[in-house]
C-alpha cells in the first residue's frame, strides 16, 4: 500500500524521528503530569475538593492555550526552535519538581496553581514550536503524512502517559508528588533528546527586515479582528454558525464535565481511590466515543450534509442527557459518557469541514486561531459556571436540565438556519 511505503520512508527519515522522539516523550510527560494535576486537586484524600477547585484546576491546564496559543507563533518566528525545545523542556522539568515539592508542603493553593499555570504555558510554545518544524525534517510530498502522523502519536504518548501516571499513582501510595516526579523526568528527556537535532535545522532562518516584536504581537491581535469580521461576511455565515454552534456545545461538555468529576469523588464511589477509578474508566468510555465520531461522522455528514450532522447531534444530546444523567448512576452515565464522546467530536469535525470550506485561505490559519479561542474559554467559562451551579455531592438535577436545553437550543437555532 502506498501509504505503509510512505510511512517506512518518513520513519527512514532520522531527523524526523528524532523531532517524533521529541514529541512522545513530552506528550507523554503532559499527560502524566495532568492525571497527577487532576488527581491531586480532586481525588486527594486530605483535601474536601470543591466544584471551584475542579474550575480553578481547568483554567490552569487550558487558559494558556487560549491566550497564549495566537501570540506563540510570533515568537516561535523569533527563537530557534531547538532551542525552544532544550529550554521549554528543561523549564518545565524543573517547574514541575517545584510543583511536587508544593504538594509535599501544603502550601497554599494559589501558589499550587501558579507552578501548574506556568507549566502548561511553557506547553503551548513546545507543541506550536514541533508543528512548526515538521516541514524542516520532512519532504513536501510526505508532509501530509507527516501532520497525520505526528499529532496522532502525541496523543497516543499522552494517553500512554495518563496510564502511567495511574499506575504510578497505586505502586507508590497514592502519591500524586512521585507522580509529577515522573512527568518531569519525562521533561528532562524530552529536553536532552532535542539536543540531538542540529541547532540551526528547525529554522527560523534568519530575516534581516523582522518586524519589532511590540508590531508583530499588535500584528497578531489586528489579524484575529480581521478574521471576526471575515466570518462576518454572509457568504461565510454558515462557518459563524457552526463556530457558534460548536461553541456552545463545548460549553455543555465542559459543564458535564465537571458534574462527572463530583460525581466520581462523592456521589458514586465511598473512597477517593475508587473515584479515580471510576473516572478512569469514565473517561475510557468517552475515548471511544471520540474515535467512534472518526468512524461515523464521515457517512452521516456526508448523507446530511455537516450543518445538519450538528443539528443531529446536539438534538441527540438535549435528549440523551436528562435521560441518562438525572438518575445519577454508573451504568446509564457510562453510556452518557461513550454519546457525549461521539455527539461532540462528531461535531467538530463537521464544524472543521465547513470552517475550513467556506472561509478563504488566506483567512484560515487566522479563523482557526479564533475557533481555538473560543473552544476553550468556553470549556474553561463552562467550569466556571458548573462551579456556582453544583451541590457538594455533585448531583444537580438544575445543570443537567439546563445543559439539555442548551443542546436544544443549538439543534433549534441550527436547524432553522439550514432550513433558510
């Protein structure tokens, strides 16, 4: 098959699987390092974990990706991306130490907080920074093989990292410090294997007429204006409802989310440890929902046509969701979990398919910036939101109604649009 030729030569290519080394070691380390996060902040048996707390924890992991992540190319343009890689990784390995040590001395949890946050910004230049350089170790013909590929193995490394950190987290007495200890082991790695690339293979290629570096950020905000008001156009009011309509959908993903995590730590377990589990397990589910989407999406939004594949699966969802959530229990949220999984990704990936049809090119890469924007503010708001709604024991008849009939909200105000 041409594509398996393909792939033996781009693993020939010993540059690329240096940069792919790079990768999976510092996927991996993400992952290990947010199942600690996670479990420290929700499931640790010393601490009374609170909606706010689960919130606060989000905002950590997804914020810098929001407001850094359209600024991070201007300067990726600027450093060498080596040498992003040397310092990012090394950065956060000794960041992260510090954030074990915090755990280890109860300090106050705004300090926690601030280590974590400092942590994931670190992560939005790295993973920006090896996207960037795909282009410097892989030929024109294989470079979409190479975006594939590449992203592909950071999330299985991440995956892999998250099991990591469970199994850490059982040998060594639930401690969520040996676990962080790990991810910034896996930092330091992935730090030294960057030194294995030349330092000047990755670009950028020096430019002796570089804008400043205050013109080129003020550029950057100019250019996520510019691509609002190319959305605004009418010939590309289908991308802005879509934009809209995914939008909102995160929002109630994100809501459910947070419901789930409570849930996990009081309602359905008697034990913190047997809450991971369970979420463990939950978020399994949810995982195969989102591949199931991969398999599905393609057939039914080609029958329906991508606006109405959206209309179908948030409609799915304002039903689903008080069918299977209000009677708070393992088996019918399984079974939320897996739908959920399917109906969101599925949506993306129609709301993708009109983003990047109906806007201009030279619009894309900028219209994207804004879609990522706003899938995870809407996440982090969401969180925010869950927080001010949840009973301590996370059983909130209220947030599930109300996210069902945003899901309907979405379904109605879609498919009137696609009627006209």
């Amino acid at each position: 098959m041409p594509v398996v030729r393909d792939l033996r030569v781009l693993l020939c290519l010993r540059y690329f699987r240096r940069l792919l080394y790079v990768r999976l070691l510092s996927q991996g380390a993400d992952g290990v390092y947010q199942v600690a996060l996670a479990a420290y902040v929700v499931f640790s048996p010393e601490k009374q974990t609170s909606a706010t707390a689960i919130a606060s924890a989000m905002a950590v992991l997804l914020l810098p990706y929001s407001l850094v992540g359209p600024f991070a190319g201007v300067l990726l343009d600027r450093w060498r991306r080596r040498q992003v890689f040397v310092y990012g990784n090394l950065l956060r390995s000794l960041l992260a130490a510090i954030t074990a040590v915090l755990m280890l001395g109860h300090v106050p949890d705004w300090l926690f907080y601030v280590s974590a946050l400092c942590v994931t910004a670190v992560n939005r230049f790295v993973l920006a920074g090896l996207s960037a350089s795909l282009p410097r170790v892989v030929d024109t013909e294989r470079l979409v093989l190479a975006n594939s590929i590449s992203p592909t193995a950071g999330t299985l490394a991440a995956t892999a990292g998250a099991g990591l950190a469970f199994a850490v987290r059982l040998v060594a007495s639930d401690s969520d410090a040996a676990v962080v200890l790990l991810g910034a082991l896996l930092y330091l790695c992935a730090g030294l294997t960057s030194l294995s690339l030349p330092r000047a293979l990755l670009g950028p290629d020096r430019h002796p007429a570089r804008p400043r570096l205050r013109s080129a950020l003020a550029d950057t905000a100019r250019d996520l204006v510019a691509a609002v008001r190319h959305l605004a156009a009418p010939r590309r009011r289908e991308a802005a409802w879509a934009l809209a309509a995914m939008t909102l959908m995160r929002f109630c993903y994100g809501a459910l989310l947070v419901l789930l995590l409570m849930l996990c730590r009081y309602a359905l377990s008697s034990s913190p440890e047997e809450g991971l589990r369970l979420l463990g397990l939950v978020l399994a589910v949810s995982g195969a929902g989102f591949f199931a989407a991969a398999v599905v999406t393609p057939v039914a939004a080609g029958r329906l046509g991508p606006g109405r594949w959206i209309v179908a699966c948030s409609a799915a969802a304002a039903v689903l969701v008080p069918a299977l959530g209000l009677p708070f229990a393992i088996w019918p949220l399984l079974v939320a979990a897996f739908m959920l999984g399917l109906i969101t990704q599925g949506a993306k990936i129609a709301t993708d398919t009109i983003v990047q049809s109906s806007v201009d090119d030279g619009f894309r890469g900028r219209v994207f910036s804004v879609y990522d924007v706003l899938f995870n503010v809407a996440f982090v708001g969401a969180a925010g939101v869950a927080a001010l709604m949840l009973p301590p024991d996370g059983r909130s008849a209220t947030l599930v109604v109300t996210v069902a009939l945003l899901y309907g909200a979405v379904a109605v105000a879609m498919g009137r649009f696609e009627r006209r």
